[in-house]
C-alpha cells in the first residue's frame, strides 16, 4: 500500500523559507516512465497546480511562478521527497500535495496524472 504523508508546512512572512518533506512508502520502482515524484499546490478558490517534479534520476520541472525559488529533490533511497521554498510570496500561500506514480502517458508533466496523492500540507505566506 503506498503512502504519501507530507509535513513542514507552517507559516511565513514574506522573503522568509521553509522545507517542506514527503515521506514516501509503499511505492517501488516500476518503470522509467512512470516513476515520478512531484509537488502540487492548491490555494483557495483555486485549481490545484503542479509546482515541481522530478523523475526516477535528477531530471526536475518547474512551474514557471516557482522556477528559481523552490527546489525539488528527493534522498537517494527514494522514501523522502523534499521542496525547499525560498523568497516566498503571499501568493505561495496554499495547501501543498505530493504525488506519485505518473500514469498520464508519454513523460512526467506537471498535471494532475498521478496515481498516489498525500493529504497536503498548509503553507501560509504573510505580507
């Protein structure tokens, strides 16, 4: 069974940073395709968005709102995904998801295609 439990939300006063951590069970390497990891973010009133991905090696993606600010990495025995965000903005301001297993065809995009999804974490950037 896979899990996905995220944690290190919080709140923030704008220009601050925090590190947000997926902690990633159940879920094994299946293909290349397919293995893919990413953070998605929905603020209220809003559509879910894809912020950051990155695949089975070191190959990320970036929303455009985020590129240069956050980083998305994961640790070398695939069980803990990361985001650190920096320079944030009261429009960061969102519920933060992570996500698994890419099962929209061809390769990993930053949409909604994903087969496993965490609870969210609350992320609150203060002007």
């Amino acid at each position: 069974q896979v899990q996905l439990v995220e944690s290190g939300g919080g709140s923030v006063q704008a220009g601050g940073s925090l590190r947000l951590s997926c902690s990633v069970s159940g879920y094994t390497y299946r293909t290349y395709r397919s293995y893919c990891l990413s953070w998605f973010r929905q603020a209220p009133g809003k559509e879910r968005e894809g912020v950051a991905s990155i695949d089975s090696g070191t190959t990320t993606m970036y929303a455009d709102s985020v590129r240069g600010r956050f980083t998305v990495s994961k640790d070398n025995a695939r069980t803990t995904l990361y985001l650190q965000m920096s320079s944030l903005k009261a429009e960061d301001t969102a519920m933060y998801y992570c996500a698994a297993h890419w099962v929209g065809g061809g390769s990993c995009r930053l949409v909604q295609s994903f087969a496993y999804w965490g609870q969210g974490t609350q992320v609150t950037v203060s002007s």
